[in-house]
C-alpha cells in the first residue's frame, strides 16, 4: 500500500497561519512595550504616527493572512488521497488568531490615550 503524502494546501495553511500568529504576537508585544514605557515614564513621547501606522498595517496583514489561511487549511481537509494533519493544525491556528485579536480589541479599547 501506498503512503499517502501531506497537502500541499495543508502546509500552506500550516506555514501562514504561523506567521499569522507570529506577526499578531510581535505587534503586541510592541504595542505593549509602548504603552508601558509611556506609562511608566520612560519613553521621552509616544510613538510617532508612522509608526502607529505601521502596527495597524501589521495587524490587518495578520487577519488576512489567517484568513488565507483558513481557506487553504478548508481545500487541504477536502483534498482526497492527502494526510490532513498540516490543514487541521492550520486551521486551528487560523481560527485563534482572529478570536485573539478580537479579545485583545475588545477589553483594551478606550482604556489609554497615548497619542
């Protein structure tokens, strides 16, 4: 019998939603970073538009990268004669990135006024 091979879609999914992931977890963490140092006194002045800009793109790109990432993880489970593993552990991850963000947006809106 013939071994079958993992999708092709399934490691994609896998791969993006990592660095959905990734990118979600770095703009926090810089994000934060900010914010604290601002809090407690140690940056000079908040962080310049540009910047804040930047983050903002970053955030978007993570959402649409995860939902990429859905779609192939979606086509990888559906793929006849393909291991499924890479497309279910990537549509996982997908799923969580989204919801993460969400939390994130919703308990922290309107709580700081750095710029």
């Amino acid at each position: 019998m013939e071994e079958k091979k993992h999708s092709g879609f399934g490691i994609a999914s896998f791969v993006m939603s990592v660095l959905a992931a990734l990118l979600l977890v770095a703009t926090f963490a810089v994000t934060a970073y900010w914010y604290w140092a601002y809090i407690l006194g140690q940056a000079a002045a908040s962080p310049s538009e540009t910047m804040l800009i930047i983050v903002g793109i970053a955030w978007i790109l993570s959402l649409f990268v995860s939902s990429v990432s859905i779609i192939l993880g979606i086509i990888g489970l559906l793929v006849k004669n393909k291991k499924r593993v890479f497309a279910l552990v990537g549509l996982v991850i997908s799923f969580y990135v989204p919801i993460i963000f969400l939390i994130i947006i919703i308990t922290h809106t309107g709580k700081s006024n750095i710029v």
